[in-house]
C-alpha cells in the first residue's frame, strides 16, 4: 500500500471511530414505538376496528375447531350414531352434511377474513409509512444547518427510507400478530375449559363390554370436568410462563437491534460517502483499498448482526423445545387420566388441538419479539429526528417582504457554531459595516478569516451569536419572514447544487410558474443555450447525480442562468470560479459581470479578476476582523495586508 493510501486508511479510521465515538456517547430518544405511532391509532380508528373484528373473527374460528370437534366425537361415540349404521334408515344424513357444511364454511370464512385482514393492515401499514417519511422529510428540511455539519448524509437516508419502512410494516404486523395470539391464546384456553367431559361408563354383561344404561335406557356418564380443569391450568401456568420469560429477553434483544441498527447507518453513511466521491477514488487508484475497506466494515456488520441471530434463535429454540415437550407431556397424562376414567378419549383429542392452538400464538409472539425490537430501535432512531429543533426562526407567520429596496447593515455581528462551547472562538468579533444598495463588495483574506461566514449568515444559514443584521436600512433579518426575504437573494457558491433532473429542472428550480421560454431565455443569457440545445434531448437531457455529465464551467453557466431567470436584488457569489480553470473562469466571469449589474452583489473572493471592478474590496485577518476597505487600484499601493496577498500572488 502507498504511503497515500496508508494516510488515507489511517484517516478515514480516525473518522469512523470519531464518529461511532460520538454515537455510542449519544443517548438514544426515549420515545417508544407504540408512543410515537399512538397519533395513528386514532387517526384511523375505523381501520384498527375493521381490522379488530377481522383479527376475533379468524382467531375465533381457530380456537373453535377444537369444541366443535368434541361436540361432533361426542355425539358420534353417544348419539344417535353410535346407534345406527350406515345402512340403517334412521342414519341422520342431512345431520352429517350440516356438519360437513359448517367445517368447510368456517375455513372458507376464516380466509376471506384473513384476506379482509391483510387489506385493511396493508393499507394502514403504508399510510403510516408515508405520512411518517413525509413527517421526517419536512422535519428534515426544517432543521438548521447546524444538524447537518456533523452527519452522515447515508445515517440520515437510513432513517428517513429504511426506518420509516420498518415503522410502517410493523405498525400493522406487529398489533395485528399480538392481537390475533391474544384471542387466539385466551380462546383456546377458555375452549379447553368448556370441553364437554362426560365419561362414559361401561359395564360387563355376559363377558362382555357395553356402555352401562339406567332405568330409563339412556347412557351413564361421570362428570370429568375437574379433570379437564386441572390439564388445562398446568398447560396455562406453562404457557404464561414462556410469556414471562419472553418478556424479560426483549429488552436485552431490542439493545441488540439497535446496536444493529446504528452499524447499518454507519455502514449506509460510509458507502454514500463513498460512492460521491468515486473520481477521487479513481483519480487516485484506490480502488483495491475501497474494496478491502468495504469488506471491512461489512464484518462487523455480521459479527452485530449474528449477535442479535444468536439471542433471537437461541429464545425460539427453547420455546418450541418447551411446547413440543408440553404437547408430548400433555398427551401422556391424558394417556393416564383416560386409563383410569378420568378423561374420555374424544376430549383428548380436542385437548390437544387446544394445545396446538395455543402453541402457534406463544410462538407468533416470541418471533415478534425480534420485528417489534426492530421497530423499537426505528422508533427511537426517528424520534431523535422529531426532536431535533431548528436554531432558526423561519418567522412563516410574519408578512412577507415585496422586494428589498434598501440597505443592508451588519451591527456588532459576533459568530462562532458552538454557541455554548466557551472556549471556541468567534469567527467574527465585531463586525459592523452597511452595505449600500446596488454596490458590490469583495472579502478577501485567508482561509479561515471569515469570508464564507459572511454569506452563511446573509442566506441564514445560521444566525449571529451577537449582534445584529438588518436589511431594508432598519428591519431585523431574524424578525423577517425568511422565505420572502430569500426569494430576492441569488447564491452561487463554489459548488454548484445540481438536482437530478433535466436542464428545464435545474434552471427553473425554486421560480414559481415558470415557462420553458423563460428557462431557455435565461440559458441564452448564460451563455449554455447552443451547449444544450447541441445534445440530442435538448433541455429535456437528464443531467445525472449531481450534474455528473457536465463540466465544471458547464455547472457554474447554468446556475448563473438560474440566476438569471430568479433576478434577485441581493447576489452572493462565494468563492463561484475557484474551481474554475483561467480560461474557463474568464468566459464565466463575463456572465457574472452582467448578471451583478443593478444589484447589490458580495463576493467572497480568492481570484484577482472576481475583485477588480467592484465598488469596495474589505480584507479580513483572522482575530481582528476588517483591517481594510478600499477599491482594487487603492489598496493595491497602501501597505497593508491586501498588498502583501497581492504580491505574494495569493489573488492570482
């Protein structure tokens, strides 16, 4: 490996613990999955009654086989058919079709239940998804950038798409699954419980055995309910007890999901990161390296993710371990309990359908431990979003600016991010300066002056941590509806923000009911109309992530005709043709030129030609704020600090 790639992995280490660091010190939301999705339950209160009754309705079908098939044995081995043949007349026949009839109508009406079940579900299930997604998005877009300067962009997509997934199939699997074993369980308990037990007794009559008859000739039964009673409570006490022991595991479970859940986003965040940056990676023949590293980080994936297996198998295996064994124990007592007349063999099999219908919930329910784990951990990893809030005051309610006509003053403006942080130092200190309408301005100075800072706070981006802004001479930008205000503000910055989409898209983005001419007019005055119309779908081309098949120059004409199209009154261009090669960078600033005419324009600047024709140039050195202010030919011959960047060919 090259020294390179050597640094780089060594780097990218140090990021990735840093950031798994700052992960593990972060306390989970304490929002819980049913809390957060309760505002669902009552918003579509009907669909959860349709989908109640649906779940009683196919629940109460399975745990009624067992009775109606005690009901049916009884009557075999005692009624009427245990008195007739087949060939006798009086072989209730129309009987026995009833029966068949009413067994294939409860299968067929458990099924269109079912179906009518997984409808209603479904449907909830993707309401609740989208209306979340959308919840989480809008919240998203709301949030100050502040959020976004520590984040992987891969851990937020996690959250947003897979998450609110996850939210939205177990808010119906995992209610529906729980309600259908609640019924299901306590239905076939209370089935047990009601099971027909009369045994019947027999006696010997000439060295045979036939069912012993009274007086009367009717059979002679012995009451076995006790019997059935007592069966059926050591099969409640173990049942419960497998319940409990579920429940004590699922908080030890959900730790691993979402322990599992944050490796996922970190793994998401690193390959989105990733794959952004794939020229670099092919620039700089990394390739082998990235391939390792993936594999890499994928290990502790599985090694996560099988912890989390491994819990989750281990509590099925016991628990159909334990009601296998149950069933077989249950069939030996009740083996016993019929030789010695406690039970009568009919029972026991319906006992013991029971007991299959018991156990198909309590296993339902522990292979649900892990989904609502899942869904526990998503719950919480949304949350943390929701409860995120924006250190900036959009001001919607307020009414909204017409244009901005006036002046825009910087009044004893502190900033630095942290705000909290004592020992982090302010970017700016102390800066005050107006900016008259319909001049233009330069910052220059060094990396790390506060050049970008200026822009970021005229766009909003963060608001200051002293002082004040006005714009219009005497209106507080914080106090402003924002939107209005950013409707006449026009931003170009370095790299340009490219949508995937067409050039109509892109140019149009954030101008209300624009044309097509419109767009292409505003192409022609950016100088990239005869490039797009030269490509075989003209402006209906797709430009690819990020603008991927355009140059550099490419990218900077089309925000420049964007910005044609939305004529601010206020232009920013921070840093817009560093990128730029020196040809290149000449033919955009010509656009750039015309677009700054008639407004008030701040540049932040690194490139002499950017500077040299506006109306006043203010250098910036780090700790003392403005330490200049003059026109290019002025400051050129004064000693200062912006002759000293001229000179040393900083502004070249």
């Amino acid at each position: 490996m090259s020294t390179t790639t050597a640094q780089a992995s060594t780097n990218s280490q140090e990021e990735t613990l840093a950031a798994n660091t700052r992960e593990k010190d972060k306390k989970p939301s304490k929002m819980g999955f049913f809390k957060l999705l309760s505002i669902y339950y009552k918003q579509y209160w009907f669909r959860w009654l349709l989908l109640i009754i649906f779940v009683m309705v196919t629940a109460g079908i399975t745990v009624a086989l067992p009775k109606l098939t005690n009901i049916v044995m009884t009557e075999l081995q005692t009624g009427i058919f245990a008195r007739t043949s087949l060939s006798d007349p009086a072989m209730p026949w129309m009987t026995l079709i009833y029966w068949a009839i009413g067994f294939a109508s409860s299968f067929i009406v458990s099924g269109i239940f079912l179906y009518l079940q997984n409808w209603v579900g479904g449907s909830i299930s993707r309401k609740i998804e989208i209306d979340i997604r959308l919840k989480v998005l809008n919240k998203l877009i709301d949030l100050d950038m502040n959020y976004y300067h520590d984040k992987k962009m891969g851990d937020i997509l996690t959250r947003l798409i897979s998450d609110t997934q996850i939210l939205g199939d177990q808010a119906y699997q995992v209610p529906q699954n729980f309600l259908n074993a609640f019924f299901t369980f306590f239905g076939a308990i209370a089935i047990m419980f009601t099971l027909d037990n009369r045994i019947l007794q027999y006696t010997e009559l000439d060295g045979k055995i036939i069912p012993q008859l009274d007086e009367n000739g009717n059979y002679v039964f012995k009451n076995g309910a006790g019997t059935v009673a007592e069966l059926s409570g050591i099969i409640l006490g173990i049942s419960f007890g497998i319940l409990l022991l579920t429940a004590f595991c699922f908080t030890f479970i959900r730790r691993l999901m979402y322990k599992q859940r944050q490796v996922v986003s970190n793994v998401n965040g690193d390959v989105n990161d990733r794959l952004n940056t794939i020229r670099l990676i092919k620039a700089s023949g990394t390739s082998q390296y990235e391939k390792k590293r993936f594999t890499d980080i994928h290990k502790n994936y599985y090694k996560v993710s099988m912890q989390a297996i491994r819990a989750q198998s281990l509590l099925i295996a016991f628990v159909i371990t334990t009601l296998t064994s149950m069933n077989t124990i249950a069939l030996i007592v009740g083996i016993v309990f019929v030789n010695q007349q406690k039970l009568d063999a009919t029972v026991m099999l319906s006992i013991s359908m029971s007991i299959n219908s018991l156990i198909f919930p309590i296993i339902q329910v522990v292979r649900l431990l892990g989904n609502l784990a899942q869904a526990s951990t998503s719950s919480m990893r949304v949350a943390d979003i929701f409860e995120q809030t924006s250190k900036i005051d959009v001001n919607e309610d307020r009414q909204g600016l017409t244009d901005i006509s006036g002046n825009i003053v910087f009044e004893n403006v502190y900033f630095k991010y942290d705000n909290d942080d004592e020992k982090e130092r302010y970017i700016l200190e102390n800066f005050n300066f107006k900016f008259v309408q319909g001049k233009s301005y330069a910052f220059v100075g060094e990396t790390g002056v506060g050049k970008s800072t200026i822009a970021k706070l005229l766009l909003r981006y963060y608001d200051p941590s002293k002082g004040t802004i006005y714009v219009n001479n005497d209106k507080n930008l914080k106090e402003i509806n924002l939107k209005s205000y950013l409707d006449h503000v026009g931003y170009v910055e370095q790299e340009p923000q490219l949508l995937y989409g067409t050039f109509y898209d892109n140019i149009g983005y954030g101008v209300v009911d624009v044309s097509k001419a419109e767009i292409e007019e505003a192409a022609k005055k950016a100088e990239l109309y005869d490039f797009i119309s030269s490509l075989p779908e003209g402006f209906e081309t797709i430009l690819g992530e990020r603008g991927f098949i355009l140059s550099g120059g490419q990218k900077q004409r089309l925000v420049i005709a964007r910005m044609f199209l939305r004529n601010p009154e206020i232009l920013i261009l921070d840093e817009a043709t560093s990128a730029l090669d020196n040809i290149v960078e000449k033919e955009i600033q010509v656009e750039l030129d015309k677009l700054m005419k008639g407004r008030t324009t701040i540049i932040i600047a690194h490139r002499l030609s950017t500077i040299k024709n506006v109306d006043q140039i203010l250098v910036l050195e780090k700790g003392k704020g403005v330490c200049q202010t003059g026109t290019f030919e002025e400051l050129k011959k004064v000693d200062g600090r912006f002759k000293k960047l001229y000179e040393a060919g900083l502004m070249n």
